[in-house]
C-alpha cells in the first residue's frame, strides 16, 4: 500500500482500514509468539501500512 492510495479516501473509511490493520497485526503477533509465523517482513509491512494511515488520518482531519 502506497500513501498514494490513501489520498481520497474518507475519514471514515481511514478508520476503518486502521481497525483492519491493527487487527491483522494482532494475528501476526500472535503467530509469531507461536511459531507460525514463516514470513516475518509482514510485521514490519503491516506496522508500515498503520503509519501511513495514520499520516492520510491526520491530513484529512487537519483539512
């Protein structure tokens, strides 16, 4: 996901996303602390993904 992406999107839809990713990198924790996990470059992808989100967040809520 490229911040590019993010650029049209809602607040709402943002919000929603965010919950999506902060969900997903639960699971991978998860998986990680029970050896699951083969990839382990998706945590640092989906921490990334949450940033930026986090960027597009505050530019839509600063107007």
């Amino acid at each position: 996901m490229k911040y590019i992406d993010l650029e049209g999107k809602s607040e709402a839809e943002l919000v929603k996303m965010l919950k999506e990713k902060k969900l997903e990198l639960f699971t991978l924790k998860a998986k990680l602390r029970t050896m699951q996990l083969t990839n382990t470059s998706e945590l640092r992808v989906a921490k990334k993904d949450i940033a930026r989100i986090n960027t597009a967040l505050s530019a839509v809520r600063k107007g």
